[in-house]
C-alpha cells in the first residue's frame, strides 16, 4: 500500500467521493478488513474477563449488560468504504 499509510482508508473514500475509480488494490481491502476483524476480535476477547470479573464479585447475576453495535464498515461491496452513508 504505497499510496496511504497502512490501514488508512481516507484516501479511497477521497478519490470515491471526487467519482474516481477506487485506488485500492485486492491486497490494500484485504489489509482493511484484516485490520477490522482483528479489532472485533479484540473486543470479543475483553467480553470473557468482564464476565468473569462479575463473577468473582458475585455481580453477573444481578448486572444488566447490554452490548450495541453500529452497521459495520463497507470494504467497496456496495461502491463505498468506510461507513455513515449506508444501512
């Protein structure tokens, strides 16, 4: 990814935005949507110590949790990248 700073994807919606063709590469999408799964998985993987931590205080029982998650990021499928301009 010689044209952006890796795991930037600012200069894609850039050229999308001025109706050019996507600058990015199969290997430049591959390295965004990497990037986002690793950040899914990271936050999956901060969800096992908040339970148990509720459970060492006797706590989960009588904690609401409630997890909200926003529409996710488009990778180009639908002619965009990023997310906020469709469902």
């Amino acid at each position: 990814m010689q044209w952006v700073k890796a795991g930037d994807p600012d200069p894609i919606d850039r050229a999308l935005a001025a109706g050019q063709p996507s600058p990015a590469t199969p290997e430049d999408l591959r390295m965004l949507v990497d990037l986002y799964d690793d950040e899914i998985a990271y936050w999956d993987s901060e969800l096992r110590p908040l339970f148990d931590g509720l459970d060492r205080r006797g706590l989960r029982q009588s904690t609401l949790i409630i997890l909200a998650a926003d529409h996710g990021e488009m990778f180009l499928e639908h002619g965009d990248i990023k997310h906020c301009r469709q469902l």
